[in-house]
C-alpha cells in the first residue's frame, strides 16, 4: 500500500473558475507549503491569495505574455474547459473537440516557450472516455478499459499531453471523476445548483417539486473538495506517474430516492413524478427567479450565470431515454495506490444545498 506524503511545491491551476479548479484552488491553499497560481480568463471571484494570471488558452499572444516572468511551477492542474451552447450535442461536435484540444497545446507550448519547465501534469477527463455519452457501456468501467470508437477530446488531449512529456520529460496523471458536485458561476455541469433553482422556482410558484427525469438508475457523483484532494494526492504520489484514475465518492444513488430529501432542504413538496425536459419547462424562468432574487436578497447572480445548461439536467436525470442508464466506474485503483477518501453522497448534497443557502446563492428554506 502507497502512503501519500505531500512535500509541497509551486502549482498552476489552470481553469481556476470552474467548478473542479474552486476546489482543487482551495485545497492547495489550505497547505502553506504549497505555492498557488491560477491562469483563467477572469478573476476568480472566490477570496484566494493565489497569484492571478489573467489570460485566454485560445489566445497563444496573451497566454505567452501572461506566462512570461511566471512560476517557477513544479506542478500543472488542468481544469479548463470549453463546451458548445448546446452542451450534450456539443460533446460529439468537431469544433467543441478542436477547440479543447487547441487549448491544451497552447498551454504547453507556451509553457515551453517561456522556459517554465515542470515535473508533473494533471488531466481532468470524466466518464465521456468510456462512452457514457453514446449509450450503456461496460461497468464498472476500469481504468484499462479501451478507448470508445467515437471521437473524444479527452483522447486528444491525452495524445497531445504524452507527446509534450516525451519531449520535455514530466509526469502525467489523469484523473475520470464522476458528477462533479461543487459551485462555480457559468459552469454548465452543476446539478447542485441547478436542481436548487428548479426547486427555489417551483415554491415561488406553488408548484411541486416534481422528478422530471426518466427510468430510476444508479449513478455516481463526486463532491468537489475531495476531488481536489484527489488532484493534490495524484501530483504527489509517485505511484501516479503515467496512471489514470477513476474518482468518486465511494457510493451509489439513484434520483427518485434523494428526491424527497431534496425538497425538504429546499422548503417545497416533492410531488408526484412527471417526466418532462427541464431544458424546455425553466427556458422562460428568467422572471421568476429574478424575482427570487429581490424577495430573498440574494446575491444578484444572472439565470444564466447561475444555471448556464438545463440540458445537462435532463442528461443526468435522464429524461428521454427508453432504459435504464446506469453509470458506474470502478475506484478499486486510486484505493490501491493510497487514496482512501470517501463522501457520503447524501451528506453532501445536504450539505451543499446549506451552504448555497447560507452564501444566499438559494433561498433559505
């Protein structure tokens, strides 16, 4: 069995905005002997002492210019991504492919560039590199398992990334989370969020917090601070190096069976289930829940900012699908190499809903 020993270094998050760099943001910081850089194209808007490198991955001037004078880095997160207006169409698109792949070799060839030369590189994919996104496929789904036949930027990046290494000799760990639940402004991935203003909305109209999804199924998620302790586990550990890993809590749920325990953290009634596209229903919400907003005091956060995809609700809740969709990985691996962490994954809904209420991001109950 590994033991994971953490002896520090200097890393740059890239993507620090989204919901997987938030978090892995935070836990880097929370260890002093860790020096923190994140480069994104806004700010983050979460307090973070982390020096701020403001730039566009698909802008190869301004990244070089932000890049010039940086680090030294001895490690690289790589949290960034770009998805398509419509988000599920979106991950079989060339463009949308194109463009994340772009990203990352303008990233490492800037890096080579500006001299930063680093010892460790990690990737984020997720279960698209099994083909979750095409249909059932084999589970629990394993780390060694085959690529999908279909076309992926997960295998793009992935092919750009080890070329890079050969080169200029770092390590590379890649890290498959499942269901990423944390908060981030703009993330079009963010079931937390998006099942919190579905319900904020059905009480101001004294509706039922009806399940809109499809056939019950079993599914994985992930909270996102133990993923960023998964991110720091995997660019420390040096069983890491050149392995890839599935993420996630430890256990499995299905949505009809959270559902009541949900609307009774949101103060609405569960209702009786009613399958229908929420992409459609909550597409002229806007008005309520900017009216939410004033009733309630909350930060003044756009519809938009706040759920930037309902599309990727009914993916999740399965909405339109004729079967049952499950969706398992196995996490035997990261155990064996030495990460043992685990989150219930009712606690932490429950306790994410609070802490959006308490943050006034949603309605108090």
């Amino acid at each position: 069995m590994a033991l994971y020993q953490d002896g520090g270094g200097s890393v740059l998050i890239v993507g620090a905005t989204g919901v997987v760099g938030r978090a892995a943001l935070e836990i880097y910081e929370s260890d002093d002997s860790w020096d923190v850089s994140v480069l994104s194209r806004k700010k983050p808007s979460s307090a973070t002492a982390a020096k701020w490198l403001g730039a566009d991955l698909e802008d190869m001037d301004a990244l070089t210019h932000a890049l010039i004078g940086a680090g030294p880095f001895t490690h690289i997160v790589y949290a960034a991504l770009q998805e398509e207006a419509a988000l599920v169409d979106g991950w079989t698109s060339v463009s949308q492919i194109s463009r994340n792949a772009g990203m990352l070799q303008n990233l490492l060839e800037a890096l080579s560039v500006c001299g930063l030369r680093f010892s460790h590189l990690t990737l984020l994919q997720g279960t698209k590199a099994y083909g979750v996104h095409h249909g059932p496929y084999k589970m629990p789904a394993k780390e060694s398992d085959p690529r999908f036949i279909a076309s992926n930027f997960y295998y793009d990046q992935e092919d750009i990334a080890l070329a890079k290494a050969k080169e200029h000799g770092f390590h590379i760990t890649i890290l498959r989370p499942q269901i990423v639940c944390g908060f981030a402004l703009g993330n079009p991935m963010n079931a937390v969020t998006a099942i919190g203003v579905y319900g904020a909305i059905c009480r101001e109209l004294d509706q039922p917090f009806r399940f809109p999804g499809g056939h019950t199924c079993l599914q994985e998620a992930v909270d996102a601070r133990l993923l960023g302790r998964a991110i720091k586990w995997a660019g420390s550990e040096t069983l890491c190096r050149g392995e890839t890993y599935n993420i996630a809590n430890g256990d499995c749920f299905s949505w009809p069976t959270l559902w009541p325990e949900f609307a009774r953290q949101l103060g609405v009634e569960a209702g009786i289930a009613h399958s229908f596209s929420l992409a459609e229903v909550m597409s002229d919400k806007q008005p309520v829940w900017d009216k939410i907003v004033r009733k309630h005091a909350l930060v003044p956060h756009t519809y938009d900012e706040i759920v930037s995809s309902w599309q990727f609700m009914d993916y999740l809740l399965r909405h339109g699908k004729a079967y049952p969709h499950h969706s398992i990985v196995s996490t035997i691996k990261a155990r064996k190499h030495g990460f043992h962490d685990c989150v219930d994954t009712e606690e932490m809904f429950r306790t994410l809903f609070a802490e959006l209420q308490s943050s006034k991001i949603l309605p108090a109950r």
